[in-house]
C-alpha cells in the first residue's frame, strides 16, 4: 500500500520535473500537456517506472535480510 501511494505521489511529481526539464532544454515559456488524457498517460507511466522500482527495492531488501540471517545462524 505504502508503494502505491508513494510511485502515486512520485509519478505526479515526476511529471512536472520532466516538463521543466524540457522546458530548459528546448528555451519554451509553457508546455501544453494536450488535455487530461495524455497527462494521466504520463502520470501512469511515471506511476509503473516507479512501483517497479520500488517492488524491486523491496524483495531486494527482503534478499538481503534473509541472507543475514542465514549468515547469523551459521556462526
């Protein structure tokens, strides 16, 4: 649940620093997303780069603590 709130918020904050981004690079005064439709298009595009991520991050770390106490028990 915290992933999906997390890759919701980031993806839409993603979204405006992209635009400013390309706002820099090609010298615009405004960017026109072209309507709700292909700004929630990028919004979830955003929103998938990131929960993925961070469902990597996850069983990343799950991998990690599982091989502690593999390690732990061991010794």
């Amino acid at each position: 649940m915290i992933r999906i709130t997390v890759a919701g918020i980031g993806g839409f904050i993603l979204v405006f620093i992209e635009a400013y981004i390309v706002l820099l690079l090609k010298s615009y005064q405004t960017i026109d997303f072209g309507g709700i439709g292909p700004f929630v298009s990028v919004w979830a595009m955003n929103f998938f780069l990131l929960f993925s991520i961070f469902t990597h991050i996850k069983l990343w770390n799950e991998e990690r603590e599982k091989a502690r106490g593999e390690v732990v028990r061991e010794k």
